[in-house]
C-alpha cells in the first residue's frame, strides 16, 4: 500500500485572529440577573447624641414603644443602630420591671372615638305603626 505524502492539511491562515476566537463562548440560556440599584438614603437617627439611653429616661424610650406595648423592631423606626437598639430594648424592660413602663397596653388605647353625625330633624305628619297579626 502507498502512504499518501501529506496526512495533515496545512491551514490557510493563522488560527487566531480577533475575528475568529478558537473557542466559542457557550451560549447561556438562562437569563442575565440585572442589577438593580439601590438608593443609598441614609435616615437620621431618632436618638441625638446628647440623649442617654438609660431606664429613667421615659420620653425617650416611649418613642420605641407600639400602642400595644411592644417594643418596636429597627425596621419600624429606622436610623437605629444594633448597638442603640439592644441598649433601648434592656432599657425598656428594666423600666417595666421597676413599674416605669407598663407591660401591656390598657384598653383605652384601642378605643377609638365615635365622630358624632349630626341627626336629621323628624319628619312631620304621621307614622305608621307596624301591627303584630
């Protein structure tokens, strides 16, 4: 048997060229996460720097306190550091220990009050009275 004299074809042209990369990106068929920017707004913070988180300091810490007594999360009044929320939320219930604080919310609170509408003058002439048969 004759061997042919050329077992490999030479290539045309070089192998790499910005045009022609040597291996293709595979296609992705999931979709691409988009970004989404956040808007970087920075709240104030509700406890100045003269404030002193302390038990006896009630005006301060009722801000922190719900109609029903509880203590609000750092979601609910936002600013707070996780330093000022856990020395807010011991304040609160030291407080309630030494009876500064109730610990449950009476119900006067949950009382709304009625608007009262004014009535409408009596109509005149006769009414019909509903007779039992």
């Amino acid at each position: 048997m004759d061997k042919p004299k050329r077992l490999f074809l030479k290539p045309k042209g070089p192998l790499l060229t910005p045009n022609r990369p040597l291996l293709k990106k595979k296609r992705s068929f999931l979709k691409k996460k988009r970004r989404v920017k956040r808007r970087s707004t920075r709240h104030a913070s509700p406890i100045e720097k003269g404030d002193k988180i302390h038990y006896t300091n009630i005006s301060l810490i009722s801000r922190f306190i719900s109609q029903q007594g509880k203590i609000l999360s750092r979601r609910v009044k936002k600013g707070l550091t996780l330093q000022q929320q856990r020395r807010l939320a011991i304040a609160i219930k030291q407080a309630r220990i030494l009876s500064l604080l109730p610990f449950h919310a009476s119900a006067k609170l949950f009382k709304k009050k009625k608007k009262r509408v004014p009535s409408t003058p009596p109509k005149k002439g006769f009414r019909k009275r509903n007779r039992k048969k």
